[in-house]
C-alpha cells in the first residue's frame, strides 16, 4: 500500500503501523490490538480494537480477513468475509471485497469495490457496536440501511 501526502492518514491519535501481519503468514484465532495494524496476509478470527484506545486496520489486496471486523478507523483493499463496524470511517479501495455487513458512521467507497451485505449508517453509534457484549449484535433500522444487490439493480432500472 502507498501513502503519499494527498492520501488519508488515520485518525486522530492513531500512529503509524505497528503490527504487520506478513503475506506468507496466516493467524487463527481472534485478534484484539490498539494502534495501528496492516494485514498483508490472512488472520481467520474476529479482529477487534481494544475499547478506549485509539486503532486502525489496514488491509492490502493480498490481504484476507475470515471474521468479524470492529474496528473505528478501515481502509480495506483486500477481502474481508464477514460483518464489518466502523465506529469512524472506512475506506473501500478499489479493489475490496467485504462478503457481510458494514455498518459505519462515515464511507469512502472506490469504484471497483464491493459489498455483498447491507450498507447501514449509523450517525451515532454506541462504543457496544465496536466492542459487542455477551453475543449481542445490533441491529440496524430499515430506514438507514441499504442493500448492495437492491441498490445496484436499482441504479441499472434508473440508468
């Protein structure tokens, strides 16, 4: 991944990578970190910020996650297979792929990128949805949630 000047920086209070995960290396099991965490390679687990302290997740198009994703600040480039909540902000390069749910307070989405679930905003969303409690997931209102597949057919009728 290539930062320039011009490109997002993580948010405030967030330091540069301080885990990377490797392209040749695979970790099984959850993963609970603060600060910042690059994933070339592939971590089968839920991947969760620890509550209260600053992180960010970044995933390379080499890089695949099998699990669920709460993390405040994304920028996805890879695959992730599973729900996604972005307490802050996530960024779809063009070339992710998130095959689950994303619930996020603000979305960049490039062309090319994809979501096989519901789309659901969430302009105040509680610290549990970062960090779920005792097998609890919320669940978002009808009136702030879309799905991929129905907003695409429906941009291809109005096209």
């Amino acid at each position: 991944m290539k930062f320039t000047s011009s490109d997002k920086q993580p948010s405030k209070g967030v330091s540069a990578v301080e885990t990377l995960i490797g392209r040749q290396t695979e970790i099984v099991g959850d993963t609970s970190f603060s600060g910042g965490l690059h994933v070339d390679g592939a971590l089968i687990g839920a991947v969760i910020a620890k509550a209260d302290k600053p992180a960010h997740l970044s995933v390379s198009e080499s890089g695949r996650i099998e699990g669920e994703v709460r993390v405040p600040t994304i920028v996805l480039n890879g695959l992730i297979n599973g729900d996604v909540y972005a307490l802050d902000k996530i960024t779809l390069g063009g070339k992710a792929r998130v095959n689950g749910n994303v619930v996020y307070r603000s979305l960049e989405m490039q062309v090319g990128a994809q979501v096989n679930g519901r789309l659901t905003h969430e302009s105040t969303i509680p610290a549990a949805i970062t960090h779920k409690q005792d097998g609890e997931s919320p669940e978002p209102s009808e009136s702030n949630v879309i799905d991929g597949r129905e907003a695409f057919h429906h941009q291809q009728s109005n096209g």
